[in-house]
C-alpha cells in the first residue's frame, strides 16, 4: 500500500514539476509576503506588538485568499486531466485503490505547498527580523500559521479534487474552482456580513453567524489564527468576530475540514468511469 501510494507522490511530482506548479507557487507567495511584511508591520509600534506577529496578520489575510487558490489550481485537473488524456485507464489498470489515488495526489500537492509556504512565510519572517530583533517573539505565530496554511491547502486540494471527479473536462472542472474560490472565498463573507447589517443584532447575528463562519474553512482558519495570536484589534470585518468564538471550535474546524474534503473527494473518485 504505501509503495503504491509514494508511486503516485512521485508521478504527481513528475507532473507538477513540468507544469511548474512549485515555481509558480513559491513566486506567488515569495512576492506577496515580501510585499505586506514591509507594508503591513509599519504600524507595529503604534500597537505595541513586535514587527513580525504584526505581519503575520497580514500574510493571516493574504493565505485566506492565496492559498486556496493555489491549492484548486493545483486540483482542478488532477482527475478531469487524466480522463481527457487517457491516463486514467492506465492507471487503474494497476492493482491500486482509489482512495490510494488520491492520497499520492494529495501528498504530493501538499508538499509542492509547504515549499511555497516555507519560501514565503521564511522571506517575511527574515525581513521582520532583520528589521527588528524583537520580532523574534513572533515566530510562535508564524509557525502556527505555517501549519493551519498546510490544512487549509490540503482542505481546498480535497475538493478540487472532488470538482475534478464531477467533471469531465479539465475546462469544466476549471470552472467549478473558481467558482467556488469565489464563493468560499470571496462572496460567503459578503453575504454574512450583509446579512449581519440587515438583523441588526438578531438571532442570525447572536447564533447562526458564528456557526456559518466556521463552516467555511477559510474564515475557521483565519478566526484561529487571529483568535490564537490575540490579534483580533488589529482585524476588521468577519475576522473581527474572532473575539466572540471559542478558540477550540475555530481548531476544531481547521482539523475537521481536511478529512472531509479527502472523504468528499474519495466518494466522488470512486463514481468516475474511465
């Protein structure tokens, strides 16, 4: 089992590699942490936190969006790919379970984002230290939001995956991810908070808002983060909500979300026919 699963780490390697998923991955977040660790710890003083748990807000803020994107652009065709280049026939010609399949792709992708991830969040944090000695004391919180990233790329790679699996064509499954990454992303934040606006501090905003917050795996990731990293001053909108949920509920989604996403995926590979 666990040859046949490193086999498909390494094919999966083979592919992203000449894609240059890992450069375009590691640019991505080489630049965009390189660009808010010199604007966004700038009002480290006025705060009173150190430089680099400052910037970890900000690379909190830049990961919600980035590194789900990242991850479906990764995922999209890993399923809709190989049907349309007739590969996946071949492939489960081979004495390999499905749920093998996709634990290689998975481990694979995850680790071309940990590079990313490594490369980014290593930039910024060397920049803020280089600029502040005491920004030492802020590598707490970036290791915490190295390995919540980690999750949530491995979140959002389940369900490209499982995107992959309901399309056909790579073009449709493209679609369906960014999509989705809007929706996620993008649009659930909006609609809550419009919806927050309009009760006025009713039952949505007292119960269901904060439940709908964590069942979105991008805002349960951002909530810890701040939550954890008592940053919650320095947010606003949704992630100024971080104050009011319970630090073990936020955990508790970013663990859960992973095995769903595997499982979701999984289900969905298991009804596709080559």
């Amino acid at each position: 089992m666990i040859a046949r699963i490193i086999a498909t780490v390494i094919y999966e390697a083979h592919i992203a590699r000449r894609n240059r998923w890992v450069l375009i991955a590691v640019l991505l977040m080489v630049i965009f942490s390189l660009v808010l660790s010199a604007v966004g710890s700038a009002p480290s003083g006025q705060l009173g936190a150190d430089r680099l748990s400052i910037t970890v807000v900000s690379l909190t803020s830049l990961s919600v969006y980035l590194v789900p994107l990242v991850a479906l652009l990764m995922s999209f065709d890993a399923v809709a790919g190989e049907v349309e280049r007739g590969t996946l026939p071949l492939l489960l010609t081979y004495p390999v379970a499905r749920w093998e399949v996709i634990a290689g792709k998975l481990i694979a992708h995850t680790g071309i984002l940990v590079i990313a991830l490594v490369a980014g969040y290593g930039v910024a944090a060397l920049m803020a230290v280089a600029n502040d000695s005491t920004a030492v004391a802020g590598i707490g919180s970036l290791w915490r939001l190295a390995w919540t990233s980690t999750l949530l790329g491995a979140t959002f790679l389940g369900i490209g995956y499982a995107l992959s699996s309901l399309s056909r064509r790579a073009s449709g499954a493209a679609g369906l991810a960014i999509g989705l990454w809007l929706g996620l992303v993008v649009l659930y934040d909006l609609a809550l908070l419009a919806a927050v606006v309009a009760d006025d501090g009713g039952i949505f905003t007292m119960r269901v808002f904060p439940t709908a917050l964590l069942a979105n795996p991008a805002d349960a990731f951002r909530l810890f983060n701040l939550t954890a990293s008592q940053a919650t001053s320095t947010a606003s909108g949704v992630g100024g909500a971080a104050a009011s949920i319970a630090l073990w509920q936020s955990l508790l989604s970013v663990l859960l979300w992973p095995i769903l996403a595997l499982g979701l995926a999984t289900l969905a590979f298991r009804k596709v026919e080559p």
